[in-house]
C-alpha cells in the first residue's frame, strides 16, 4: 500500500541544468497534480492532470513541463533549473469522481535546492 | 478566482484548551472547503471536508470545522487540544464553478503549538 511515490528526496543541482522529479500512485486515482510549497506562501498549483494525455497548468507553470503516459505515473521536469525553482515539491492524487472526489493524497516531498 | 486566507501565522495554546485555527475564503460559485496537517518533513494530510450539507463537519483525531457562508469562514476546532496536534495546518478552497481537475488553493498555513 505504497500510496504517492515520489523520488528523489532530496536533490542539488546547478543554475541551468535540467532534472525530472518522479511521481508514482498505486490507487488507480484519475487526478494528479504537483505543487510546490515555500515559506510563507503555502502550496502553488504547477501543473494538474485528469487523465492519461491530459494535461493543464496550474498558478505557477513557468519553467515546468509535464506529461501524463500512465495512469500512475506524473513526472515533472524543470528544463533549465533557476534559483528562483529551490522549493520543496509535492505530488499528489486523487479519485475524480466518488466520495473519495477531491481528496488529495500527497507524497512525503521533493527538496530541491538550485545553486 | 478562488483564495484563501488564514490569517495567523501561529497560535498557541495550552494542553487541554480549545484550539481554533482561522480560514476565510472567496470564491465565485459554491465552496468545497478542506483542512490539511502537516507534520515536520512529512506531505500534507487530509483532515476534514465540507462538501455540503451539515455546516459542522467532524474529521480525523477529533477536529471539527464550521461552515459559514455569510462570513466565508471554515475554522478548525478542537475541545482539547493535545501536545502530539502541534503542526502545519492548511485550509484550502475548490471553486466549483471554476475549479475543475481538483484544483485546490491552499492557505499559507498556520503554525499550531500546544504546550504543556
């Protein structure tokens, strides 16, 4: 009962480098979405999915690309990685329809600190 | 739009206290309203939801919430509060007329600290 998954949990990069952050559901949830949460400004939306090839951005898209394959998988890349990207990052997932409709699941986090 | 206040950064208050955590909202259409915790290094977790219906909404580990649509506020309460509720707790908004995909918009969270 792995729930979200994300990897890495922590990872350092350069100014400039590009990187992707995984994110994995084993709860067969329609919704994906990721957010990144920094101090003093709670969690922003960066990109949403509601189903395999479907895709849309959320507050904060900029300098973020992803792509919905699979059902459970959501990763995210950042294509050339600015200091302004040091954040901690979440996945997290949910039924679409259902009771269980607009609860997200999260995963533990992604720190990423950009130099 | 839909946005999300919560405007203390923390609050203290003695074991055994009530606890009240503050959230206003606004949105363009009907509100579904959630309360989320967060636990040092660890993603958020749900805690409670009002969808509709009952304006007192029951959660997880004995929180409560209040719906109040004239003042567009979902506080989170709890009688007593314990040392083990200390945590990041975060009120979020999805605008039904326009918050398609479970787009949720989180507070900037609130530092609860319970002390003995």
């Amino acid at each position: 009962n792995a729930g979200v998954t994300q990897t890495p949990k922590f990872q350092v990069l350069k100014t400039g480098q590009s990187m992707t952050l995984q994110c994995a559901q084993d709860m067969n949830h329609e919704y994906m979405s990721w957010y990144r949460q920094d101090p003093g400004m709670g969690l922003r939306l960066i990109h949403y999915s509601v189903g395999a090839g479907i895709t849309d951005q959320g507050e904060v898209p900029n300098g973020y690309n992803v792509s919905r394959s699979t059902t459970e998988d959501f990763p995210l890349r950042l294509l050339s990685a600015a200091p302004s990207q040091t954040s901690v990052y979440f996945c997290a997932s949910s039924y679409g329809t259902g009771s269980g409709a607009n609860v997200l699941t999260f995963g533990a986090g992604s720190r990423l600190t950009v130099l | 739009a839909q946005s999300v206040a919560q405007p203390e950064d923390q609050v203290n208050v003695a074991e055994g206290n009530p606890l009240t955590v503050k959230c206003t909202y606004s949105v363009s259409g009907n509100p579904y309203l959630f309360w989320y915790v967060q636990y040092p290094n660890r993603g958020l977790q749900f805690l409670l939801k009002y969808i509709t219906g009952d304006n007192l909404v029951k959660g997880s580990y004995g929180f409560e919430a209040e719906f109040n649509k004239s003042q567009t506020s979902f506080h989170l309460k709890k009688p007593s509060a314990l040392v083990s509720d200390s945590a990041l707790y975060f009120c979020a908004v999805r605008d039904l007329l326009t918050g398609g995909g479970n787009k949720l918009t989180f507070g900037t969270g609130t530092q609860l600290k319970v002390e003995l």
